[in-house]
C-alpha cells in the first residue's frame, strides 16, 4: 500500500469509528459476542480496536498484530449495523483494519484459495478434481497430506452433491419460448460458486424468467463477483470491469433491464456497488427480482413444509424489502407450509469458516439446534455458503436453493403464451 493511500484509508477508517457512540445497543445482536461475552468480540470493541489501528505507525508489527485477532473473528454479518442507531458501518470499518494487519500463514493461505476463485480455468480444475475426490471417496486418504485450513475447506465441501466438468454451468443465450427478442432480457450472474455448487439453480432460474416473461442471458466471460476478496480489503477493481464488459451487449439488440445474482453474499455485494456507483451493470438478488414479478407465476399446489432460511446477507446485508421476497414467492405456492425462524448466524460467513474453525462450528451447533426441532421437509436457503454448512451438519434434512424448489414448483404453461 503507497503511503498516500495508507494515508486516506488511515483517513477514511478515523472517520467511521469517529461515528460511534459508544452505547453499546449492538452487542446483543452480535453473533460472536453471544458466544464469548467478550466485550473485544463485540462491534463496540472492534471499534476501539480500529481506533488502536489508526493510532499504530504501519511499521509496528507487534502491535498491529496484537489487534488482530477480534478484527478477523468478525463474521462481517452486518447484524450490528440494524441496530445501530447512529448507523456505524463496521463492515467497512472491519474491511479497512484488515488491510493494516500483519500477513499470517493463515492469511495468506486463505488470500491464495481466494484468488482461485478469479480465475474460470482454476476454478474448473478444482471442481474438476474435488468431483473425482469425491465420487472415488478419497477423502480420508488425501486429507492428512494437506495443510489444516484445506482439510477443513474439504471437509466443508465434499458433503454437497457435486458434478462431473462436463456438467459444468451452461452458458449463452435462452430466449422466451415465444416472445424471443421482443421480451425484455435478464441477465444471470453464475459467478464462481456455480462451477462447484450451484450449476443446478441456473436451469432453474431460466425457467422462472421465462415463466415471468423474460429471456434469460448467461455470458460465458463473467468471472467471480469479488465479494470475498473485498471484504478482506483487496482490490477488486478487475473483476468488477470483467464483468461489466460480459453484460455490456446483450444479444439480439435486446434491453437488459439487469442482472440477478442467485447467492445472497454476492448480491448484497454487488447492489452496494451499484447504490455507490461503483460498477456500471444494475445488479438485483434474483428473490427480489421474482418477487416483483411473482403475480406473472403460477405454482402447482404442494402439501410440503419448509424451512425459509434467511441469511445474514439477506436480512442485514441487502434493502429491507429483500428480506420479505422469498417469503412472498414461497406463499405463492398453493397449499404450502412455510416456517420462519430467528436462527442466528450459521457460522459459514464466506471464508469464516476456514479462518475461525471453532467459533463457526459454535454458531453452526446453535443454527442447526434452532431448525431441526421443527422438522421441515426441506430447508430453502438462498446462500451457498449457509447451504455448505447445513450439508456438513448432516441433519438428514434435504438443503436447497429457493429457486430450485420454484422452478419444480412451476405450472407448465409459459407466461405469454
């Protein structure tokens, strides 16, 4: 970091935590505070470690250090920021302390698995391989010859279903079966996690566009969304370019009207992006987007009950209505049970759980406790990462994303026609 800029973000940082009262409102509502009642493991306590930050001459390893470790046990789930009256942003304030701590093996390691995800040919092979792991069951074999941190990132994703490279997600351009380029065009952000994960949700969320009245566009040149990296203060500058530059023609001279993104930590992300301007592309999250357009749907009956899950990144992370969507498209359909809950954070927080193994299995534990006792047929999460962590609990209960459950969901007429 050039001095200049060390300078404005030292700057910027005195600034946030400058807003801060003191009054201490937040600490009930934060996930890691509930566990330790350590007032340093309280939003008002990273706060006055921020201050420290600030106030440490960059050269002073020891102390920065000494710092560190509450400033990276923040799981960034903002559920501080609803409460806070005075409106502190401690998800930046966390943002900009992290790119004054000193590097650790473990930073660095995480930082490395990270940038994997920016590259499409890595991320191919590390599905590719991670599939071979898992249908051969190599994993007992292959985990003691790994560094701790990746044994726990194989242990986190082996329990979901994956694919061969073959079924890797689809790309191009899906035009609505009978208004073609007259309908208006809807992009897909697949983003990284899609080449491991989520390959199945883009079919359906084809589907639900179409059903709406849209044509449906995934450009093959997209790359990952950068979420991770931002929030532990890297650049994401290239990512976001790369990805204005695939949405920027959509084909047939059609109007893109935006582009739904299918992970909550993504689309919070990418919409505080576009509120700030940052990206030249409307980014929505696709539950909010289906529920705007929910009266063009129409859903076959379902006697099922289901488990709404609602993220972090949902309630805390994106606009207010966000955290309503799913909930309106769920009781769309005829017949269905839908269960809420207050579940807490699961514990997953993008790479959280690599970083912080045991507090995550801690609130992993207590969100697994809050769901199974009301014994859903399903739970409907719209976040890969929470998903990834029900599948690791091995509840027994199925884990799915809203969409998927819609689109099976869906009556077969196309809306239109």
């Amino acid at each position: 970091m050039s001095d200049k800029r060390q300078k404005d973000t030292r700057h910027t940082l005195a600034q946030l935590t400058d807003q801060c009262v003191k009054c201490g409102l937040c600490l009930p509502a934060c996930p890691t505070f509930q566990i330790t009642d350590n007032e340093a493991a309280s939003p008002r306590g990273r706060v006055v470690l921020a201050e420290g930050i600030v106030g440490t001459e960059a050269d002073n390893a020891s102390r920065l250090h000494s710092l560190a470790g509450h400033i990276d046990d923040c799981l960034q789930c903002q559920a501080c920021e609803s409460v806070c009256p005075s409106e502190v942003q401690l998800s930046e304030i966390i943002r900009l302390s992290r790119q004054f701590l000193p590097e650790t093996p473990a930073r660095r390691l995480t930082r490395r698995m990270t940038a994997t995800l920016h590259s499409r040919w890595r991320r191919r092979l590390l599905a590719a391989v991670l599939y071979v792991v898992q249908k051969n069951r190599l994993a007992p074999w292959l985990k003691p010859l790994l560094p701790v941190t990746l044994q726990r990132g194989l242990q986190h994703t082996l329990p979901v279903p994956l694919g061969p490279l073959a079924s890797a997600p689809a790309t191009g351009w899906f035009p609505h079966p009978s208004k073609g380029s007259r309908a208006k065009t809807v992009g897909i952000l697949s983003g990284c996690s899609a080449e491991l994960h989520d390959a199945i949700n883009l079919p359906a969320v084809v589907q639900l566009l179409h059903a709406a009245g849209f044509n449906a566009w995934i450009p093959p040149k997209q790359n990952c969304c950068g979420a991770l990296a931002h929030h532990h203060g890297e650049n994401i500058h290239a990512l976001t370019q790369t990805n204005a530059r695939a949405f920027s023609n959509p084909p047939e001279n059609t109007q893109l009207t935006t582009v739904v993104v299918l992970n909550t930590g993504c689309s919070a992300h990418l919409e505080a992006l576009t509120k700030k301007k940052k990206t030249q592309t409307v980014y929505e999250d696709v539950m909010r987007f289906l529920s705007r357009h929910r009266h063009q749907l129409r859903f076959t009956p379902s006697t099922e009950t289901v488990f709404a899950h609602r993220p972090c990144t949902q309630q805390h992370g994106l606009a207010a209505d966000a955290d309503q969507s799913m909930l309106h498209l769920l009781n769309q359909v005829p017949g269905l049970t839908v269960l809420t809950a207050a579940t807490g954070c699961c514990g997953a927080a993008g790479n959280y759980y690599l970083t912080q193994p045991q507090m995550s299995d801690a609130l992993a534990q207590q969100w697994h406790a809050a769901i199974t006792p009301l014994q859903p047929d399903r739970v409907l999460s719209p976040n890969i990462g929470c998903s990834m962590q029900w599948h690791e609990l091995d509840s027994g209960i199925p884990v799915e994303h809203p969409v998927a459950f819609l689109a099976r969901q869906l009556e077969t007429r196309t809306a239109g026609t």
